[in-house]
C-alpha cells in the first residue's frame, strides 16, 4: 500500500520544495563554513544553530515565498539566523560574499539585528521571549505613528517563536495585556519542535498552549500533521494511529524519528487497545513512505501551512502552532543533544548529495530561467519596500524661561515640563507620547493625561466623564498622546522601544517617555537595554527613588540604580535635585531622540519636597545658560566657599543635606564648596575622554572641579556610594562615600536618612574625618 497523498497542492509547491530545500543547505552551510572552513586562529568556540535552523526552513521558505507582504514585519527566532540570510541571499538583498561571515568581526551576526546585519532585520532578536512580543509593540506604535500623524502603513507584524521561548514571563505579560486582544495584525508561529537547548521537553503539549491563548482572546491555529499522516488516519485503523501518535510522550516520539523501519513497525502500534488496529495499518506501508509518514509533521508540510495562513483573522492576534523536527533533514535529526551540534564533514557530504548541491560550490544561486531562479525573482520583486521619507526631529527647546519657587519635587516638575513644551513648542508637544504601566496618577502624569487624552486606535466613551469627583480624565480617542498598559514592565519599555524606533522604520520621529517605579527599573532593564540595542531612542523614568521614600519602607528603595543608570550603553542618566534641573535635562535628553545619532536617557526622580530657592539659580540670562550648560553636563557649583577644605558632591535629594552640611562646617570655620551632579555617567565620561577612551569633552570637570580648588571629597546620594566614588580620581583628592548599601526600614525621613548615614551629621562628620 502507497501512499499518493503528497505535500505539493499547487503547481508551483514542486519549485517551492526545491527552494526550502536549498535553504536548508545553506543554512547549514553558513554555519559549518564559520565553524569549520574559516580560520580560527584563537580556537574560541563559532557556534551556530544547524539543527535550530533546520525546523524553521519550511515555514520561512513558505512565508517569504508565498505569504508576506512589503508592509509587513517579521521578529525571526534568534537561532533561525542562517535561514533569514539564506533567503535574503537567494531574493537578492544580501550579497554573497557575506555567507562566509557568520559571527565574523563586522560580518553577519549571530542573532538577527536592526543596526548590525548588513541588511538590517525588522527586528533585532536574540534575547530569549523578547523578539517575540516585540512585534505586539510593533504593532502598536505602527498604529500610534497612522493616527497622529498617518504614516505608518499597514501589514502584519510576524512572530516566528520557538517553542522554548513561550518558558519566558514576558511573553505571557504581553498576551494578557488589555490592549493586545485588539491586534489583529499580530501573528505568532510556534515552531513546535518540542526540544530546549539540553533535552527534549516531555510535557510541552499543544493543548495546554491553546487553551492558553485562547483565553486571552487570541484565534489559535494548530498545524500538526502533513498530508501522508493526514491520508493514513481516514483509513481502517486510522483513528488508532492519531490517538498513538497524540497520547506519545515527547521523547518517546523524538526517538522513533531515529529508528529503522523495522523497528518502528514493532514499536509505533505500542501495547494499549488499538496497537493491532495500527500494526495493520502500516504492515504494506512500503519502508520508505513509513519513515517519511512518521515525520511528517505540519510545520514542514507547505500545503497545511498555505492552510492556516489563509486562514488568519485579521481581527483579532493569532497564534499558529506549527509542529516541526529539530534539525529537520539533517542526520542530527530529533536528536535530543542536537541544539548546537555540526555536521560532520561526511554526514555534511551526504546532505549535499540528497539535496543535490555541491560542497565545492556551496553558495551556487539557481541558473538563470529556472522555474526557482524565475519564483524568487517574483517575489523579490513583491517584498520591494517603498522608502519612507525621513522627517527630522521636531526642535526642542533647551529652556523654557520659567523659574520655580516655593517647594517642589522633582517628581512634579516631569509633568509640568511636559505641559509646558506643549505650549511653548507645540510641533514637539505633538511628538511626545508618555507610556506607564498603570501608575499614571501617581508618578504626577495626571494633568499631562488630563490635556492631552489617553491613545486608543478607537473612541471610546468615558463613563465618568459627567462625575465632578473624578480628577483624572480618562478620554480614550486615536489623538491620545498616553499610552496606559497593564502593570507589567517589561511590556512597558518593550513597547517604549518600538515607539522609539518610528524613525527609522517610517520616518516619523516620536518621543517616548516611559515612566515607573524606580525599583522596578532593574525588572524592566534587560529589555529596554535589548530596545536600546536595537535602535529604539527613549526616554525611561524611574520615580519615585531611592530610601527617601521613607515611609514605604525597604519593599520600595531602589539603592542600585543610580550605577545602573552610569553603565548602560546607549543611554545619558540624570537625577536631577532641582525642578529647573529637571526641565533642563528632559528636555536636553529629548533633543537627542528621533535621530541617526540619538540616544536614550534614564531620568531619577524623587517625591521629596525640596525648596527651590536653594537652587540659588542666577537671574543674569548669560549665567542662567551657564548654568543650564553645566547641569546637562553631569554637573555645577551650587556653592563656592572662599578657601575651601573640603567638597562635598551631592545628587538629587540628599542636596539640602549638603548645603546643611557646608552652613555647619562653615561655622567651625571649614570652607566647604557643594557641587550639585546631575549626572554621574556623563562625568564619567568627560573623565575617560580626557584620556582619549571616550569622545566626550572634559570642559565641565575643569568648571566644577578646578585644580585650585582641589580639597577632600565627601560624595553623597540616595542610592550606592560607589556610583559617585570615581569623582576622587578627577583631581586625585582623598574622600569619603556616603550613600546606601542596606535594605530600608519604613519610618520618618529624618530617622532613615539617620540610619543610612545620609543626614546631616554624617555628612559633617564623614567631612571631619577627613579634614582634621
């Protein structure tokens, strides 16, 4: 008994084959040249994902080939790399002298990126569970980019997932978030190959994962066999075979694929009620046609796959999971330590052979007027993008003239900044788009939200609208310029990293703004950083911060931040202590958003009340810009003593403590100068560019720390010491660190900052110390 049923449906599935075969070559022999026909001179590992590879080859090929439009984006998995750039050779896009440079210095990456491939990604993956919800973020800010200012285009956002992927949290905070159930664009393909990087999972059942988006409000395809299974289930003992084969665990499927036929004729029927029914079945199965049957799984069946893509609703986000075999065609294939195993030589000889390409010629393109040759060139010519014509950055004022008083925190000067910029620069008002995980109220966003109207890609009504108690104003409408998710923030900076990345995808620059809880700053940072990598500019704020949150106790003080803030790449942090330094560093950190050499910023904010007459800002228009120079800088001189004996370098709340300290040390007859920094990391940087490892001018370290004022230091700030410990090194003075290296207790402020060594008495005496 043969089989007739076969994967090819269409007349052109015969050329589709052999093209998703070819592929598959190349996949695997971009890896195996940078592993083993390159030059390794230093012996370090290459490594590259064959195997991983080989179970997306199917599904790429059928997307590319078949399904994508020019409007749509695609996240491939980080493993699936060598299958993108294989395709993007054959259509053309990639040129190949860059097959030979897999993971080479400058040549193709090891994961796909945006700013690093030679053709750069739609997204950059690599970061387990990121790539995959980037797209839902994608989508949204593609949406946010049409309605305010029509520019976004349409087309679906792709996400190929392997299944290992779906371990991670972060995939499941963004499925659930409220605002997600509306995507329809947004399309998930699971690669279901059932393994992880040591071992095949024994209980990753498809079920499970469909009753779990589907709860979310997400339309679930299943692709799980072909059609050789599919025809032998409709035949006598059919039903049998389907309820073996779905009842099998993981493993014990994964090792069929290694047997020979006669040991799949004993072991495939097992020993429940209908293994006489299914040895029946395949006892005239012919050897071949069985083996092939077994591993005939939908994700590598180009008809059931053209099924459930035409099948998509495109109202609401789905999730296609596609059953695949890890290293797909390969000799390694199903094997459970296959993760990041190369072909040997021999066994890479023998795939040449069956799929009838040449080892000596790795890289051959297909002749010219073949029916592959003509089928690619038909789609190269469909996938041609239209170029988006890119919009300079809106201009950002550096100062907005106003000068606060009374007392203020700098927690409530973010709002009001943003009010501000609306009025005095409207064309950059338009452009700003504030995104918070449900902490709008209380990190002082309310009147910005009250002015300009939550984002929503529908009206909708607010039912509270007429209730004169209700003081935050919740009007949903496409023109919102606030972005409300759910209390997750990893969602929260997965989608600040797409809205900031609208330059370059259409041209339109935004200026994101994300705020949070300072401590949840270091739960969200592996993902904003990925967002960074990837070219998205934004703005992350962390509010309110540090142990001066006193009464909430340790459960909410951030103390590492401050040092988190100095060393991620990409990006300038602030903590300002003063309303004015506030406007000024947002707004400078916004002037350098939405462009080609941009950058992101971290801003700390604090809920403490501070007097704004210490600022002590000069009213002459020359020294007020001086001193807004100095403060986006990293640093000013808040206090000049006439022979100092000691300086104490404060940030952000703890300020006051230290002018308290200088009257104090004043009076015992101890000069003391304060500098007020603003940002550490840029100092940092001005230390490193005056000994040529950074760019960074070191203008601003000879203003705030000349050599004639060269004395002890006392640095101080409300997180951990060592952030502000290298200012010592600036002019090579003995010093002192106070700051914060325990978990807080709740209470009043005067009985925390006592007990972290942050009040006024440590600071004098820590200065004492040092002078006497």
């Amino acid at each position: 008994m043969s089989l007739t049923a076969t994967p090819a449906d269409t007349g052109t599935d015969p050329v589709l084959r052999e093209i998703e075969q070819r592929v598959l070559w190349l996949a695997t022999a971009i890896v195996d040249h940078a592993n083993r026909v390159r030059p390794n001179p230093g012996g370090l590992k290459v490594g590259g994902h064959q195997a991983s590879s080989a179970s997306m080859v199917t599904i790429m090929t059928a997307l590319w080939l078949e399904h994508l439009t020019p409007e749509d984006r695609v996240s491939v998995k980080p493993h699936a790399s060598p299958v993108l750039h294989a395709l993007e050779y054959l259509l053309g896009s990639l040129d190949g002298s860059y097959l030979t440079t897999l993971r080479e210095f400058g040549g193709l990456q090891s994961y796909p990126s945006r700013l690093k491939d030679p053709v750069p990604a739609d997204y950059s993956t690599g970061s387990v569970g990121i790539g995959a919800t980037a797209p839902i973020w994608g989508a949204i800010a593609r949406r946010y980019v049409n309605t305010q200012l029509g520019a976004g285009g349409t087309g679906r956002q792709w996400s190929l997932v392997g299944d290992a992927e779906l371990d991670e949290g972060a995939v499941w905070e963004a499925v659930l978030d409220p605002m997600v159930a509306d995507l329809g664009e947004v399309v998930w393909v699971v690669d279901l190959n059932r393994q992880s990087l040591d071992r095949v999972v024994p209980m990753m059942g498809a079920t499970r994962l469909q009753g779990m988006f589907a709860a979310a409000g997400w339309q679930v395809l299943t692709v799980k066999y072909g059609r050789l299974l599919e025809e032998l289930f409709t035949r006598p003992g059919g039903g049998a075979l389907r309820d073996r084969i779905d009842e099998m665990s993981n493993p014990e499927y994964q090792r069929l694929l290694r047997r020979d036929p006669a040991d799949l004729r004993r072991l495939l029927p097992g020993e429940g009620p209908g293994a006489g029914d299914v040895r029946a079945l395949i006892a005239d199965v012919p050897d071949a046609e069985l083996v092939a049957a077994v591993r005939n799984l939908g994700g590598h069946d180009l008809a059931a796959l053209r099924d459930a893509f035409t099948a998509i609703d495109d109202t609401r986000p789905t999730v296609v999971l596609a059953y695949t075999l890890k290293g797909y065609g390969l000799a390694t294939e199903g094997h459970p330590q296959n993760h990041s195993a190369l072909l040997s030589e021999a066994q890479l000889h023998e795939l040449a052979a069956r799929l009838g390409t040449d080892p000596a010629d790795p890289w051959a393109g297909f002749p010219a007027g073949s029916p592959a040759a003509g089928l690619l060139a038909e789609a190269a010519q469909r996938l041609q993008r239209r170029a988006h014509e890119p919009q300079p950055a809106p201009p950002v004022p550096a100062d907005l003239g106003r000068t606060p008083s009374g007392t203020a925190t700098t927690q409530a000067a973010l709002g009001r900044t943003l009010l501000d910029l609306n009025r005095a620069a409207p064309e950059a008002g338009r452009r700003v788009v504030t995104v918070s995980p449900d902490v709008s109220s209380s990190t002082n966003l309310g009147g910005w939200v009250n002015k300009v109207g939550v984002w929503s890609h529908e009206d909708r009504r607010n039912w509270f609208a007429d209730d004169a108690e209700t003081i935050l104003h919740w009007r949903e409408r496409p023109t919102g310029q606030h972005v409300e998710l759910g209390i997750a923030e990893t969602n929260l900076v997965g989608a600040l990293g797409e809205l900031g990345a609208t330059w370059s995808r259409w041209g339109q620059p935004l200026l994101p703004i994300g705020v949070l809880y300072d401590p949840f700053v270091e739960r969200a940072l592996e993902p904003w950083s990925f967002g960074i990598y990837a070219g998205g500019q934004s703005i992350l704020v962390g509010t309110p911060s540090g142990v001066t949150l006193a009464p909430e106790g340790g459960a909410h003080q951030s103390i590492t931040t401050p040092s988190v803030g100095l060393e991620q790449p990409g990006c300038t942090s602030y903590e300002p202590a003063f309303a004015l330094d506030t406007e000024w560093c947002l707004l400078a950190a916004m002037a350098r958003l939405g462009r080609p050499d941009g950058s992101s910023a971290y801003l700390r904010l604090s809920t403490r009340p501070v007097d704004q007459t210490l600022a002590a800002v000069p009213a002459d228009p020359a020294a007020r810009e001086r001193r807004r120079r100095q403060v986006v800088a990293g640093a000013y001189p808040l206090r000049r003593s006439a022979r100092p004996v000691v300086t104490l370098a404060a940030m952000g709340a703890l300020v006051p403590e230290a002018l308290g300290a200088a009257e104090r040390l004043e009076s015992l007859g101890l000069g003391a100068d304060v500098v007020c920094v603003t940002s550490p990391g840029l100092l940092f940087r001005a230390v490193q560019g005056r000994r040529g490892l950074d760019g960074t001018p070191g203008w601003v370290l000879d203003s705030v720390f000349p050599a004639d004022r060269a004395a002890p230091m006392v640095t101080l700030l409300d997180g951990h010491p060592h952030t502000l410990a290298f200012l010592a090194g600036v002019r090579g003075v003995p010093a002192t660190h106070l700051g914060v290296t325990a978990f807080g207790q709740s209470g009043d402020l005067a009985s925390v900052y006592r007990h972290h060594g942050l009040d006024v008495d440590s600071v004098v005496g820590a200065a004492l110390d040092l002078v006497d």
